[in-house]
C-alpha cells in the first residue's frame, strides 16, 4: 500500500510531466506556425482551419485520451492562441 507521501510524490511528478510536455508541444507548436508565416504561400485562414480542427480535436475525448495526448493538444493550442495575438498586432490586422 503507498503511503501518502509516495502518492504525493507520483502526483507532483505527473503534475510536471504534464507541464513539460505542454511547454514543449507550445515551444515545438509556436516555433512551427512562426517558420511557417514567414514562408512563400502562407495563409492564415489555413492555420485558422488548423486551430479549429484541434479545437473539435480537443472535445472529441470521448474514448479517454490520456494526460499525456491532452498536454499535447493544449500545448498546441496555446501556441495558435498566441501566434495569432504576435502576427496580427505585427501586421497590423484587427
């Protein structure tokens, strides 16, 4: 049987690896969309599709996808959220 300081201990530690991996997926995520803007042909209605895809993504958890998938997924969004907060106020857009 564990002890509450172990069940503690497992808790802190997936409370981090939850937070490393949606730091990383925004990082990864963020890094990807800015490549991406500054690229011939980039179109922000597509990124815009792709941010709402991951949105219908992201409430179709009807199977239980998991904490890691889900860090993934809101890391991934918050990285859209922003991306287009920096490239609308950049170029000037409302």
């Amino acid at each position: 049987m564990l002890t509450m300081i172990q069940i503690d201990f497992i808790f802190l530690y997936m409370i981090d690896l939850y937070e490393q991996i949606l730091d990383r997926s925004f990082e990864v995520m963020l890094k990807s969309l800015r490549d991406r803007s500054t690229a011939e042909g980039f179109s922000l209605d597509e990124v815009k599709g792709e941010l709402e895809s991951f949105y219908k993504y992201e409430e179709q958890d009807w199977s239980g996808r998991g904490e890691v998938l889900q860090a993934d997924i809101e890391g991934s969004i918050m990285a859209f959220e922003v991306f287009f907060s920096q490239y609308e106020k950049e170029n000037e857009i409302s």
